[in-house]
C-alpha cells in the first residue's frame, strides 16, 4: 500500500531528516520524494510504501501530524488512490 506525504512550512534544518527517520523507524519506505523552497517555504512531497510497516495508516497520520506541528510544518498523509483520484484531470 502506498501513501503520498506532503510536508509544508518554513525552511530550517532537518526536516528531511526527521521525516526519513520517522519512517524508516516504522519500517516505511521512500519510493519517491522530491522536495524544493516555493517563495521562502519548505515544500517535500513523498510517495511511501506502508506494506512493511506494523502500524495503521491512521496511526501513521496522528504520529506525523504531531511531530509536523512540533517541528512547525504541517505534514499531511493520504492513501495514493484517494491522491490519484483528487488529482485525475
């Protein structure tokens, strides 16, 4: 099962970082990522493979949405077919 991460906000050191290893704690893969500075923000985008991972996508959601307003970014999941669906031209 795959999952896209978006993570937005102000640019500071270590947010790939404590993203990347929130995952590979959970046993969740990085298939993809690209990440680039829009107008002075920090934006990372992030396609994941949960099917490793023991926890539920749920819990995955509630433990990043934390540490994203720890860190003072706003870190978002979504399952890749609802993803898929939103941006379907």
């Amino acid at each position: 099962m795959n999952a896209i991460i978006t993570v937005v906000g102000s640019d500071k050191v270590g947010i790939i970082a404590a993203v990347s290893a929130f995952l590979a704690e959970r046993n969740i893969n990085i298939e993809d990522i690209s990440q680039t500075i829009l107008s002075g923000s920090f934006v990372m985008m992030m396609m994941v493979d949960l099917s490793s991972s023991a926890k539920a996508l749920e819990t995955i959601k509630q433990e990043l949405s934390k540490m994203g307003s720890d860190m003072g970014v706003s870190i978002s999941v979504m399952h890749e077919k609802v993803f898929s669906a939103m941006h379907r031209i």
